[in-house]
C-alpha cells in the first residue's frame, strides 16, 4: 500500500491528475433535468472502440486482393478460433452504429440542441454522420461477395449521373471504368486508414466543442426550462446547482451502454444474419448480376428516391438539396425558442421527415 502511495503521488506531482479529475468528472456539472437520451454519445464512443478492436483483428487474417479476399473471409469465419464472432462483431456494428447515430442526431433536432451557440457541434456532427457512412459504404465491397460487388457497382453508378464531372468522379472512386482490383484496393485504403483518421479527428473536435461550449439544458423537464443563453460573448455553458457527470450521470452512461450491449450481442448471437442476405455468402462473379440487388438499409431511401424520379439526376439533386439543408439547419431556423411543442411548424415537418424517410426504406425494401 505504501509503494502504490508513492507511486500516485509522483504521478500526481507530474500530472496534476486529481485536479483534472475533480475538474472533468465530479465538478463537471450537468442540468439536473438532463435525460437518457444524452448518454447516446457515450454509446457511440464505445461502438467506434469496438469497430476498431475488431477491424485491427480482423486485419490479421483479411487479403486485399479480389482473388484472396473472399477466401480470407470465409476463413476467418470458418477456420480462425473465435472468427466468426470478430466479424459478426464487426459487421454488426456496422450497422448499429449507424442507427445509435441517427437516433443521436433527433434527440439533438428535437431538444434543439443544435441552435446558437452550438452550429459548430452540429456541422461536426453532421459531418461524422456522413464519414460514418462513407466507412460502413467501403467497408461493404471489402469481402468482394455478390452482394458487396454488385452494390457497389449500383452505388458508384449514382456518381455518373453528376453533370461534367460524373464519370471521371466515378472513375476515380473505382480506378477505372469497372469496379473490379482497383477499386478494392481504392476502398480497402479508406476504410482502414483515411476515413478512420477522419472519424477520429472529428470525434476529438466534437467533444471539444462539447466540453468548450457546454452541456445544453433539455427544452423540458424538471426545473432548468428556460434556455441560459444570452448575449454574444463567448461563455461556458454551466449549470449551476446541477448534477456532477461521476458518479450521477456516468451511472446512466454506463447504463444506456449495458442496453446497447445486450440489443448487440442479442443480434450478434441470435440473429446476425438480418444484415446478411444469400448473396453475402457468395463470391464476387463480375458476369452474373444477381436479381433485385439492393443496398443496406440506411441507404434503401436514397436508392428508393433515385427510382421514383424521371432521371437519376434530379434525384441526386433533391437528396443534395436536403442534406444541405439539413447541415445548413443552426444557421436557418435562428429562433430561440427549443421546446419541441412550442415550434408547431419544426414539430411537423421533424414528423413527416421521419415518416417520410421510413416509408421510403420500407418501400426501397419490398420495391
């Protein structure tokens, strides 16, 4: 006991590290009406160590190469101890990152934690949003499969439609005209390297803004309804009076996680293979286009409003001109007003948006 006294003390002469930790964890105070709902950050962050511990493994066994790279899945799934949970692990993830960060992004619409002060966490968020996509889009042709290969080919294919720039943007995304090695390699760069550097940065600059600028105060609940925002100086957000993160709010965290946890491994074990259709276990044949090949289910909306429009441009367009009104939205709605119930008109369009975004997936599911 007396060494390890020593020991912290050295390192608390050195690092100082007790004050940060009254300073981050329990004298970090948070509205006392905060919800579960905020503890979905803390989910994501475990999602993306678990999507890097598992890809890093999987790295071990995979072979980038179109001739290899469906026979190194099947090994690992097969052969490897324990290898078809890392890639159960990994594949399922995917997916589920994917929901938590769009049930992350409205909980931040509905509370209206995206208005002033707080555009920059939002166009961040908005951001990781799109990169996360990106990686799980690259991630997809990596088992060089049916589905994977024909998927991408139907994904790359949207960027031809683009005016002037459409085929050589197309071109660039498979290393030539066809998807084929090229394009492996092309994708295998970005999803181990590229696109995780940048999920990273970005993750380190959101919190930072997070903790810059403050907690915002949920627009309802008990106590703390009234925004504390004013003026236009810079001033951390604080609560006082409020709750401090250790151990009060990390207690929810930690179970928001556990939830999250048990909903994973529950699909990992019991039923990975909603996310794995016939095609999935079949190799990549560039001369047998498998029938109604569709993509994930995050992107059945796009695809769908791709199909229902008279040209693939103009579908590209209308999905570009949401998107950009979604990054653009701190900058647009500039009322102060965040209760959800007392801005009828966000209220309505927030609804059919997800009414509207579900019956196209549904649609682009049975279509």
């Amino acid at each position: 006991m007396m060494i390890m006294k020593r020991i912290s003390e050295w390192f608390e002469v050195r690092l100082g590290y007790k004050e940060l930790a009254e300073k981050h964890l329990t004298g970090y105070l948070l509205p006392r009406n905060i919800n579960a709902w905020y503890s979905l950050g803390s989910v994501l962050l475990v999602i993306f160590g678990i999507q890097v511990l598992t890809g890093i493994l999987l790295l071990i066994y995979y072979v980038p190469d179109a001739d290899k790279a469906f026979r190194s899945v099947t090994a690992i799934m097969n052969d490897v101890p324990y290898g078809w949970l890392i890639r159960m692990c990994h594949a399922v993830g995917s997916n589920m990152m994917v929901a938590v960060l769009l049930l992350h992004m409205l909980s931040t619409l509905f509370m209206g934690s995206y208005k002033s002060p707080r555009e920059l966490n939002w166009l961040t968020g908005f951001i990781l949003f799109n990169l996360v996509l990106g990686i799980s889009l690259s991630g997809y042709l990596l088992p060089w499969s049916q589905l994977s290969f024909w998927a991408t080919t139907v994904a790359t294919n949207s960027a031809g439609a683009i005016p002037i720039i459409g085929d050589y943007l197309m071109q660039f995304l498979r290393g030539g005209k066809l998807v084929g090695p090229p394009t492996l390699g092309r994708f295998f760069a970005a999803h181990v390297a590229l696109l995780p550097l940048a999920i990273a940065g970005l993750i380190g600059a959101h919190l930072f803004l997070l903790e810059r600028i403050g907690v915002s105060a949920p627009p309802f609940g008990l106590k703390e309804t009234k925004n504390s925002w004013q003026g236009d100086q810079f001033r951390h957000e604080d609560h006082p009076g409020g709750i401090p993160f250790f151990p009060d709010y990390l207690l929810q965290d930690a179970t928001s996680i556990m939830i999250y946890l048990a909903v994973f491994f529950s699909v990992v074990f019991f039923s990975p293979n909603i996310f794995f259709p016939v095609t999935a276990f079949m190799p990549a044949d560039p001369f047998r286009t498998p029938a109604h090949i569709k993509p994930e289910w995050y992107f059945l909306a796009n695809y769908q409003t791709l199909k229902i429009f008279p040209s693939e441009l103009l579908g590209l367009m209308v999905q570009g001109a949401v998107m950009t009104f979604l990054a653009l939205l701190p900058f647009i709605d500039r009322g102060k007003e965040r209760h959800p119930l007392k801005r009828p008109i966000f209220l309505a369009c927030f609804v059919g948006g997800i009414i509207i975004y579900l019956g196209m997936t549904i649609w682009g599911h049975y279509s």
